[in-house]
C-alpha cells in the first residue's frame, strides 16, 4: 500500500481529506516551530505510513517499508516518529474533528438535538519504567508481571458513531476526573447520555451549566420514590430516618414519572476541587423516571433515569426510554476501537508514543466512519447497519480512483441475546507471579529447560 491515505479520502470527502494533504501536516508543524529535513520521511509520510502502520492491525515497524515502497530501516522511521512532536498529531486529529463538526450538526439528530454518548474504557502497552510511572498497573499484579493500563473517556455521536473526543489518564483515575476535558467539545442544547457511573449531582450541574441536558442512568444507591408528596430527607438538620430520598417532590407526570428538586450534598467528591464545587448550584430541577425493559435474557429488569428534559409532551417516558436503549452503541463503538482495530494494546514505549497513537487510531476510526457514512447515504440504510471493518478493508486495499462499492450491510436484529461467555479455551498457562528474570533463573538453577 503505497499510496497516500489522503488520496483515498479524497474520493470520500475532499473538504476532509484536505486535514490530511502534506501541506496541512506541514502547515501544522510550522504551527509549532518545528523543523524537518527533506528526505523520505518527512512529517506527511510518517503521519501517514503512521495510519497504515494501524489500519493493518499496529502491524511491526518492520513491516512499514514493505507498504510505503520506499527503503528505510525501522531504527529510522521510529527515531522519525519521535522527533515529530505530539502537538502536531493533536493538531492534525483536531483540525481533522473540526471538519466533522458539521456532520453531527445535520445527521442522527434526537428530535432536533445532537445526541452523544459517553463511556470509559481502558487500554494496556509495554512494560517500561516511564509508562510504569505515568499509568500504573493493576493492583493484584506483582511489580514486573504486570504491564502499564491506562484509563480513556470517550465520547461518540450518537447518529453517526464519530469520535470526537478522547482523553487518556493513568489507571487509578475516577472516570468524572476526566469528564470535564471533553465538555468543551458540547453545545448548548445537546444531549449527553451515560450510565450511573458517571451519573452525579456533580456532573449534571456542569452541563446544566453548558446549557447541555443530561439523559443519565440512575446511580444504584440514589433512593428515588414517586410517591406524591413524599417526605425527604433535609440537608443540615438531624434526621434519623432512614431510606429517604434527598430531593424534593415537586409534581407528577406519570404514574413512574416525576419532577424533582435535587440538594446539592456537602462534601464535595473527590475528582473536584472545594472550589469548582462551590461554584455549582444549590439545587437543580430535574425529572426522574422508571420504566421496565421487558425483554427476556437481558439481566436488568428495570431502570430508572434521570434527565434535565422536563416537558414530558416533548420528551415521553417511552421516547426517552428508547434514546436511553441507544447507550449500547457506545458499547459497540468502544469494540471497534478495542478488538476491530487493536487498541487494548499499544506499542509505543513513552508516554508521549502513547499519545501519538492515540491520536492516529481516533483519525483512522472517524476516517471508517466517513466511510461508513457515504456507504450509508448511497445504499439508503441507517449509518450504525454498515459493517464497521468493511468499511476498515475498503480503507486498507482501495487503490486512488477506485469507486466505494457496496459495503455489508448487518441483519438488523434488536431483540438478538448472546451469552457473555468464551467458547474458545486458553492454553492452560500458570499466570506469571514473579519477573520473567527470576523466573528464568529459577529454571537454570534447576537445570530445566522449556
């Protein structure tokens, strides 16, 4: 694959394939002052022989001259990729976002509302000392048998899958620290949706502060009671009762259907500063609801949410149920990322490698959702029915001219239940408990060999 990835966005989007032309990568490293040589591997081959590297499943540096035709060592193009700066990956990927924005503006709207949905995940890279010390391991792991993971916040457009914006922190890290990094990429009258984890007093002001209304899933232990007129638990007084819910009744709207006044509680959660906290409301008016998903296999039985869309003719309980029920494509997205594309580990050996990566596989995935797009608009079927790794092989094999065939097209199958189970065994390998070099010298004292 030796031609430029640009030349095959081109016959998708021109106006986004134009981020992705030399002169913009160019463009963006006198940006930051940065300087380059004129030889082969200048900034817009790396970036882009960067792409292909990913495409074909992080495939090994090795593998990089065989793709781009031209004759290189792995030494030189991973001493190139370093030099490159990461404001100059960032800025391409933001430029490249910047060029998406309008897509979400006109396409997958929720009754005129952009619609996005939020999730954490996480992925894991070699074991060296820096990336050791900026994402940590796992706890149950003994240092040396374990590798580095680290945390990302993601957050997608509901209507097309895109990905516009991810943020990566260190393992021990409280998903709502992150969730403020990616609200400035949200509009006034947007809608963020997300499970209980990240559903909080906390993080429903801030985006009440966006003017951003919250379609969020009720936290397990928030107490919700619909019964009218309700007593309530009152801040700053002693109340030994127990089982009360600490926000007030205010009107009815349906049997499971109510509007509330929630109290801002005391202590401020950890992931906030006592100030940023202080400077929340006191209280919030929002609507709490209850619906049962009624189908068989799946495990939960009911769920209750909480949102700042108070107008019930607007918004019903069962057309919010259903945009609700849209949270799994988050899911489905984070697996595209993960499995599709290779993700759940990367291969750079700094922390600011790491980075780098990140930033191409958001490229490479919003790329495939370009593509998933126009295959979408020509073959008159919703964007989320197109084969996602389809859409990936027409990115790997197309050749500059070729036209974009008919990509596959998933059954649409919405009450299908599969067990979260592996069939598939692993080989039955002892987990390691202590450092490969221990190891090894346990086995050469005991003259064993395997």
């Amino acid at each position: 694959m030796h031609h430029r990835i640009d030349t095959i966005v081109t016959q998708i989007r021109q106006d986004i394939a134009l981020h992705l032309a030399p002169e913009s990568i160019f463009e963006a490293c006198r940006s930051v002052g940065h300087t380059w040589r004129q030889c082969v591997l200048t900034p817009p081959a790396i970036l882009h022989w960067f792409v292909i590297q990913v495409i074909h499943g992080n495939t090994a540096l090795t593998h990089i001259s065989l793709f781009s035709g031209r004759s290189f060592t792995a030494t030189a193009y991973c001493q190139a990729r370093r030099f490159l700066p990461l404001v100059v990956f960032q800025t391409v990927l933001r430029n490249l976002l910047k060029g998406l924005v309008p897509d979400t503006q006109t396409q997958g709207l929720w009754r005129g509302h952009r619609t996005w949905l939020v999730d954490g995940s996480s992925f894991s890279m070699p074991d060296t000392p820096e990336l050791q010390a900026k994402f940590g391991q796992p706890g149950n792991q003994s240092p040396g048998c374990g590798f580095p993971v680290a945390k990302i916040l993601a957050l997608f457009h509901a209507g097309t899958g895109l990905l516009l914006d991810v943020v990566a922190a260190p393992l021990r890290t409280h998903d709502m620290s992150q969730v403020g990094g990616i609200h400035p990429t949200l509009q006034a009258d947007d809608i963020m949706v997300v499970d209980r984890g990240l559903s909080s007093y906390a993080h429903v002001a801030m985006l009440s502060r966006r003017l951003v209304h919250a379609v969020f899933r009720m936290h397990q232990r928030q107490i919700v009671d619909f019964t009218p007129g309700r007593p309530h638990f009152h801040l700053g007084e002693k109340n030994t009762q127990k089982g009360l819910p600490r926000s007030r009744w205010l009107r009815g709207l349906g049997m499971l259907d109510q509007v509330v006044e929630w109290f801002k509680p005391v202590d401020a959660p950890e992931w906030m500063t006592a100030e940023e906290y202080a400077a929340l409301p006191d209280t919030l008016v929002v609507r709490e609801l209850r619906y049962d998903v009624g189908r068989p296999g799946f495990r939960t039985k009911s769920v209750t949410l909480v949102t700042t869309l108070l107008d019930a003719e607007l918004y019903p309980l069962e057309a919010l149920a259903k945009l609700y029920g849209m949270r799994w494509r988050v899911e489905l997205n984070l697996r595209h990322l993960k499995q599709t594309m290779k993700m759940d580990v990367l291969k750079c050996m700094t922390t600011e490698g790491v980075l780098k990566e990140l930033a191409v596989y958001a490229i490479l995935y919003n790329l495939a959702c370009l593509v998933m797009m126009e295959a979408a608009k020509r073959q008159k079927v919703a964007v989320e029915r197109i084969s996602f790794i389809d859409a990936l092989r027409w990115l790997m094999q197309a050749e500059p001219g070729d036209e974009l065939p008919e990509l596959i097209v998933n059954p649409d199958r919405p009450d299908r239940v599969e067990p979260r189970v592996k069939k598939r065994r692993p080989k039955q390998y002892p987990l390691m408990k202590k450092p490969r070099a221990e190891l090894r010298n346990d086995l050469m004292g005991q003259g064993v060999i395997s």
